[in-house]
C-alpha cells in the first residue's frame, strides 16, 4: 500500500459545500502517479517512449463528505502488475478523524499512442512489482 496526503481545495467543492465527486477520481489519478514516481517511473518518461495507460475500468463509492480545507489520505494499493495492465484499489480518508470517505477501483491497459495494447518493457514491471510486493 502507498498513501498519499493532500488538501482540499475550494475549487474542488460544489454548491453544497462538499467536495464534488468526480474529484474523487482525481485523486485516485493522483495516487497512481505518486506511485509510479515512488517506483522510480515518470509518465514524462514513459510518454517519451510512446507508452500511455488509459483507463478502461474505473468505479467509486462514496462514503461520506469531504470539504474544503480538510486534509485527506489516498491509500493507494495494486491489485494487478502486469506487462499489459495495473489495477489499484483506493481509499480515502478524511485525515482529521479518519473517516472512510470513498472506496474506489481502476484498471489501465498500456498502450501505444494509437491506442495499440503493448506489453510494458520488463525493467517497468520489475520496478513496479518491487515496490507493490505482488
């Protein structure tokens, strides 16, 4: 598991003073590439190489509100590695009193930048398996 900690910020909340769920998975996007980045990869990087990663599954359930100004935790833990996929789970957490706020899935196939599945180089899936202990 990776975590990640971030503020709310104004502009992430809704007419109704909370934050507005798509959000959510910004966050969840945040957490991916802070996890990359612990791995040693960079999406400049990958993206020099013509490699992108869309994703083809995401999901969210929303426990309770986030507002503005709290702090919030996105644990960040990978359910598959693999030369053609990652998919993470996600939880976030209000920080203040650990409130499970969201829940959440997504899947990534890599791809070449026309959108062709492609099979990640060995040396990205050693060092994302090394840090994700699968």
């Amino acid at each position: 598991m990776f975590s990640v900690r971030t503020k709310v910020n104004f502009y992430e909340t809704d007419a109704m003073a909370v934050v507005h769920h798509a959000n959510y998975f910004r966050w969840f996007e945040m957490g991916r590439v802070e996890f990359l980045r612990k791995a040693g990869i960079t999406l400049n990087e990958l993206m020099a190489k013509g490699i992108v990663f869309p994703i083809t599954e995401v999901s969210c359930k929303y426990k309770a509100s986030a507002k503005f100004d709290d702090w919030i935790v996105i644990e960040v833990t990978p359910t598959a590695l693999t030369p053609v996929k990652m998919a993470f789970t996600y939880q976030v957490f209000r920080e203040a009193d650990h409130t499970l706020l969201a829940e959440g899935k997504t899947q990534n196939l890599f791809t070449n930048m026309e959108g062709k599945i492609i099979r990640l180089e060995a040396e990205y899936v050693e060092k994302l398996k090394k840090i994700a202990e699968l």
